[in-house]
C-alpha cells in the first residue's frame, strides 16, 4: 500500500510504501472496545473510599441490656444501621487497573491505524518544522478549526508542540506514547514520515 507525503505547502513531494501488516488490518469493534476500557480502566484513580465500622469514631460499649426493654438487640454504636455510623461493604481506594495480552494491544493498534488509512484520515507530512508548525493560527489556517487531528512525530518537539497544543481539538503525542484511544477520538492522524516509520518497526 502506498501513500503521498506531502510538505508544509500541501505538495505532493514523494510517495512512501505502507506496511499492509501494520496499515491494512480488518478493524475489529470487539477487539478495539477491550483495549479502550482498558486503558480507560487504568486512567482510573481509584481514589474513592468510605469509613467502615471500624474507622468511625464511637463506643463499643453494649447501649443497653440484651432483654427486658421491648427494643431490638443492639452493640456497638458504630454499627451501620445508625446515623454517623461506618458503610458495609462501601468503596475503598483500589487499582482499577488490570491486564490485557501485549498481543491483543499491539492488533488493537494496527487495528485503529487501519481504520484511519481506509477512510484517508492519514496524512504523512515531510517534518514538522518551521512557523508552520510553532504558530498556532498558521496550524488552524491550515487544518482548520472544526476537524480533531492527532500530531504524531518521532520525539516531543517542544517549540511545535506549542504551536499546536494551543489549538482546540488538536494533539501533539510523539510516536511512542501513540495508543487505540486516542486514535479513535480523532478524525485524522497527521503523522511524518519519520515517525510512519518508527510505528511500523514497533509494531511489526
């Protein structure tokens, strides 16, 4: 599979050959959905949590005598059914997190990529150099403003990814960090050719 690269004028300046097991993958919604939740899964702080029984503040002295007064058999205090008292069986901070096969990942990846390339929602540039790129509003007159386009490069370029993080709805992320969410929430992918590269070593 081929496709043009163009530079920073739009202009078709060479044509590179795609890898057709990187970039020509039937998607898959299934296998696609399981390597999204879990990411998402991961992204999850697990930070909620609730005072039990035993964290509450209160008396573990008997509140009354076991029979004779007409009411229920009580103990402690802290015992759920009580206003201030501790939650049964309430959340507690915890890794949502879990594991999913290297090789499930890495399919989901070609996957996402594929479906980007049969729609011609990949774009591979020359380089990402210049005020093309370092200026905000000359990446917008370019791309512009309604499209959600992912900025792929071979390392974090920091003058660039200012540009170009400043913009809404557009993403910087170097070629390593590139993962099935983040290509599924945009609508293009504009990568360079040194990074089409780099992606189809990693995954190949």
């Amino acid at each position: 599979m081929k496709i043009n690269v163009v530079n920073t004028q739009n202009v078709v300046t060479e044509e590179i050959e795609l890898s057709d097991y990187v970039f020509n993958v039937t998607p898959r919604k299934d296998i696609l959905q399981r390597v999204v939740l879990w990411q998402l899964a991961k992204r999850r702080s697990g930070s909620h949590n609730v005072k039990g029984k035993s964290d509450v503040h209160g008396t573990t002295k008997k509140m009354y005598k076991q029979k004779g007064t007409g009411g229920a058999r009580h103990g402690s205090k802290k015992a759920a059914q009580f206003r201030g008292a501790g939650v049964v069986f309430g959340p507690v901070n915890r890794d949502h997190g879990y594991d999913l096969p290297k090789k499930v990942r890495k399919l989901a990846l070609r996957m996402a990529l594929s479906a980007k390339v049969s729609e011609n929602m990949l774009v591979v540039v020359d380089d990402f150099v210049g005020n093309e790129y370092s200026k905000t509003s000359d990446v917008v007159k370019r791309y512009g403003k309604c499209e959600k386009i992912l900025f792929v490069d071979c390392d974090k370029n920091a003058e660039v990814y200012r540009g170009i993080a400043n913009a809404v709805n557009y993403d910087y992320i170097p070629q390593i960090g590139l993962n099935v969410y983040d290509i599924l929430r945009k609508d293009k992918i504009v990568a360079t050719k040194d990074a089409v590269k780099l992606i189809e070593e990693r995954l190949s």
